[in-house]
C-alpha cells in the first residue's frame, strides 16, 4: 500500500460539554488519489513528518513541460514521465 502524506496536524473536535479535544492526524492520498485522513498515536508524529510529501512544480529541461510533484526532503529528484515514456518507446524499437 502506498500512501502519499501531505499534512500531519492536529485536529480540534467540542464534546458534549464545549471543550476542545485535540488528536493528532495524518492527511494522506491514498494508491487510488483520493484523498484520506487517519488518526495516529502522538508518538508518531516526528516519524510522519519525515514521511511527508510537498506538491513541487518543475519544468522538464529537455521537453519543456510543466509537471507537478510529490517530493520528500530526501528524495529531491524530479524524472519527467513524458520523456521516460519517449525514451523506453525508442529503447524497444532496437
């Protein structure tokens, strides 16, 4: 399964008698791009925000498009899908 997580927050929900209770949860897009939310122990919190994806725009050098991203602080590189695509047609022509 894999998950694409885009916040790790705290959520503010009143009980019955008007306080704020907060609990911690992870805002994720799910294998299908549907966007999810999920309850997570407080002990997690700095593991998530390690894990969390940023939306990066970039322009593809070689073919000039524009194409958006998902990018961890880890994982800083952008491969364009147009090209990737153009350049296995070509690979398995030979």
């Amino acid at each position: 399964m894999s998950e694409y997580i885009i916040s790790v927050s705290k959520r503010h929900k009143n009980n019955h008698a008007g306080v704020k209770n907060g609990t911690w949860a992870i805002y994720y897009y799910d294998e299908y791009g549907k966007m999810q939310t999920k309850r997570i122990n407080p002990l997690l919190i700095w593991y998530y925000k390690l894990r969390k994806r940023h939306r990066v725009k970039g322009v593809c050098s070689e073919c000039g498009r524009e194409i958006h991203f998902l990018t961890c602080w880890y994982d800083k590189k952008m491969e364009c899908p147009f090209c990737l695509d153009e350049f296995y047609d070509e690979f398995e022509e030979y």
